[in-house]
C-alpha cells in the first residue's frame, strides 16, 4: 500500500503517472525519457532522477527499452541516405525516441555475403562502400547494450570476448574461465591497433607497447589480453 507521507510512494505515483499518460497516447516510453533526458519541464525531469531510472527499470516495460532502427534502403541512396525521404521520416521518429538508424541496402548486403572474403573489398569499393552495412549494425548493437570486445591470442587460437562496458580486468579474466580469476595476478595488454601496426606480440614488446595491468585496469574495447595466474 503507497503512503502519501513517504517520499518514495508519492514519487512511485508520480513516475507511474507520466508512464500511463504516455501509454495511453499509445506512444512508446522511451520517447517520454528521451525528453526527460534533455527537457527543462519538472514534470519530466522527474523521470530522469536516480530513483525514477531505477523504479521504470523495475517495471520492465517493453516500449522503455532502447531501440536500433535498420533502414533498408536503395543502393542509390547509399551515398547520401538523408536525400531519401523515407529515412528521413525514420530519423525523425528515431530522433524522438533518443534512438539511432542505421542505413543499409540488404540487396547489396545479399551479395557480399555470396562473395569469397578476397573479393569484398573490391565489390566494396565499386559500390562505395568501405565497409558493410551489417558492420555498422553490430557497433551500434554492442554500443546500444553497452558492450565492448577483448581478445585472447595465441595457441590453438585467437578469440573475442565480449564483456559489458566498465569491467574491470578481474572480472574479464573470469569471463574467461573462474580459475582466471581466482588466481589473477597481472594481465599483459596490447591495442589492437599496435598488434596489426608492428605484426607481431615480439615486435610490441621490443617497443614497449606491452602494458602491465592490475586488478582494478578498466578494459577497453578492441584491448588484446594475457592473463597470468596462479591456482
């Protein structure tokens, strides 16, 4: 039972309020949120407090979950989607939701899926493309989820791990295996872009771009990983 005279209740009231206002306009909540977030209105600031984030979060309410939008559009509109005004219109609705739209063409995407991984980067470029569409998918997926990616390397294999954004190196190295973490006693990092830019792990250490990490080191995406431990 709610109590006029606790803060919390008449906050609960007040949150749900504005949540059945919203729905019962038969709009989605993240667009009520998405102006909470940058609107100076009290009524809708009072959304973006802690304590209202954290009782919608409870709610679960499907149309208060973030969204990606996938435009699927001509390969002509390619080089300038915002010419195309069926994407503009999916911008706009997009924009209002505090979400994003990424533009591809799934004619082109069908092909290069055909192609041998050698000839895609020759189609790519006939069709002015420096990547495809579904890369751009992905990031923006991860982004959304607040993920990121860290890799392991050497023998039998090099793998990615994803993790959510802001873990620590301990809690990577349990990502691995629980034994990782048990007995984490340093981690050895490399960035991905100093592994491809000097070939090789010798080659990075030779010039010092080897870092050694403790506990408390906040991987970063794209971070090339070894673990040593003890148990």
């Amino acid at each position: 039972m709610l109590k006029a005279n606790k803060a919390e209740d008449r906050l609960a009231v007040e949150v749900c309020d504005l949540l059945y206002a919203q729905l019962d306009k038969m709009r989605p909540v993240r667009s009520l949120l998405a102006q909470a977030a940058g609107s100076g209105a009290a009524t809708q600031n009072v959304l973006a407090t802690p304590d209202a984030q954290v009782l919608i979060r409870e709610l679960s309410l499907l149309t208060a979950k973030p969204s990606l939008y996938v435009a699927n559009v001509d390969e002509a509109s390619l080089a300038d989607v915002s010419k195309n005004p069926h994407f503009a219109r999916l911008e706009a609705l997009a924009k209002g939701e505090g979400s994003k739209v990424i533009p591809i063409c799934a004619a082109l995407e069908a092909q290069i899926a055909e192609l041998e991984p050698a000839d895609r980067p020759e189609f790519l470029e006939s069709a002015g493309l420096k990547e495809p569409g579904l890369f751009g998918v992905i990031r923006a997926g991860y982004d959304l989820l607040g993920l990121i990616t860290f890799f392991t390397a050497g023998d039998p294999e090099v793998h990615a791990w994803t993790i959510t954004r802001g873990t620590l190196a301990l809690g990577a190295a349990g990502t691995i295996h629980t034994d990782f973490e048990k007995g984490f006693i340093r981690a050895e990092v490399i960035r991905w872009d100093d592994l491809v830019g000097y070939g090789s792990e010798a080659k990075c250490r030779e010039a010092g771009k080897i870092a050694v990490e403790g506990k408390e080191y906040l991987v970063r995406d794209g971070d090339v990983m070894h673990f040593r431990f003890n148990v």
